[in-house]
C-alpha cells in the first residue's frame, strides 16, 4: 500500500484526518473500509505486535452488540486502534525524509501547529512573507512571534476577505516592536489570492491546508513544501505584492 517512509507517513495522516467514529454499531461498509485500510498501514510500519493487536480490536468492533457490556467493549476495542494508528503514525514520521517529518498537524492540536510553524520560520534568514485571504490578527497573536527578531515578517491578505482585526492588530505590532520585528502588510486586489502559504526568503515556499486563524483547531491540517513550483509562486506572489494596497 505504501512504498516507502514519505508516502507511508503521508498516508498515515489522511487516515487520521478521516478517522471514523469507530463506536457506532452496526459499523457501516464505509468504517470497515477505513479499518481494513488502517490495518494495512499499521502492517506496514513493521512495529511487530500492533497488527496482532488489532486485528483482536477489529474483531471486537464487529462483533459487539448493543448491551452495556458489549458498548464497553466496544469503547475499549476503538481506544486500542486510535492509539494503534497514532503510534504507526510517530513512527512512520520518524522513519520520513527530514523535509517531510512534521507536515502533518493531526486534529486540534494548536501547540503542535505553533511549534511546526516556528520550525519552519527559524529557518529564515532575511525574510518570511505569509499570504492567506482570510487572515485576521492571529497571524501576530498566535505565529507572529515565533519568527525571529529582525527577520522582516511581511503578510499578505485578500481586500474583501480578510478579517477587520488584522488591521488593529498590525499597527499596535508596529507600535510596540518596531524595527526589532519589521512587518509590512498589504491587502491584494479581491479574488487574487489562490493559496495560504509561507515564502522563506523567496527562495522555499510552503502551502498549508488552512487558514492560520483556523489552522488544526477543527480539523486536521498540512504544511507541504512546494519543491517544484516553489519558483513559480514566489514569482507569482511578489508580483501581487508590488502591486497590493499597504495598511502599514
């Protein structure tokens, strides 16, 4: 199913964005699908007790019934597989190529979307441009400060789409920071902007799956480099730059 460490970490990602409710009974055709595929992958990370493991589990959810016993059962059975398929998933990211280990944010997890995108802007050198039409203040209040001091942050957002606190919340960064944390942001033309993404240096660009003001606070979320048209969208977001309206 997968054929080497990116494609099996990858693929384990997608399997948790998709994670069913594995409590439900009967299971329908389209959880026993998931299961099979989850079985396949876990097979797959050659960590040698967990597909034993959960076959049993996947046996338990198949078979139980609607008696509080049974329901207990069943609880039980589903917690084993999560934590089956989480721990297949450290591994497998372990086992990833460096540039792909920590592209996956599973559900909810705020923390780790902070510290995967403070990763990300500590590789920076002069500057880090981070483009998104529905950006509001979050963008500073929550992974504004994780780049670091010096670094020229510059944020790029749509004129119709993007939020009336970014605004507010730029001119007070501008206010108390200052030079020590140079920021500029421009608004785009409506309906120009196509992508989140983050630049680095205008030589490395990343697209990511959400918007920073929701990022892997409600479903799971990506940050994946862009190796192949990295050069195309920074050429094509620099040209929108020149050209957008500057709030500060």
């Amino acid at each position: 199913m997968a054929s080497d460490p990116e494609t099996l970490y990858r693929q384990l990602g997608r399997l948790i964005e998709n994670m069913p409710d594995l409590t439900q009974y009967p299971l329908s055709q389209d959880v026993h699908m998931w299961i099979a595929r989850a079985f396949a992958l876990v097979k797959n990370v050659n960590n040698l007790a967990d597909p034993a493991i959960f076959t049993v589990a996947a046996k338990t959810l198949g078979e139980t019934g609607r008696s509080d016993f049974e329901y207990n059962q069943r609880i039980n059975a589903a917690h084993e597989i999560t934590a089956i398929i989480y721990r297949a998933f450290a591994i497998a990211e372990a086992n990833a190529p460096q540039g792909t280990s920590g592209a996956f944010i599973p559900v909810g997890n705020s923390f780790d979307a902070f510290s995967a995108l403070s990763k990300l802007f500590k590789t920076a050198i002069n500057e880090v441009l981070i483009v998104d039409p529905y950006m509001d203040e979050t963008a500073l209040s929550e992974f504004g400060i994780a780049v670091p001091e010096g670094i020229t942050l510059r944020l790029l957002s749509d004129q119709a789409d993007h939020k009336p606190t970014l605004e507010p919340a730029a001119k007070k960064w501008v206010a108390q920071y200052g030079s020590s944390r140079p920021l500029a942001v421009r608004l785009a033309a409506p309906k120009t902007l196509h992508d989140r993404a983050i630049f680095i240096d205008q030589k490395t660009a990343w697209t990511l799956t959400q918007s920073l003001k929701d990022f892997a606070k409600r479903s799971p979320a990506e940050i994946v480099r862009a190796d192949d048209i990295a050069a195309l969208k920074i050429s094509a977001y620099e040209s929108i730059w020149q050209t957008a309206s500057a709030i500060v």
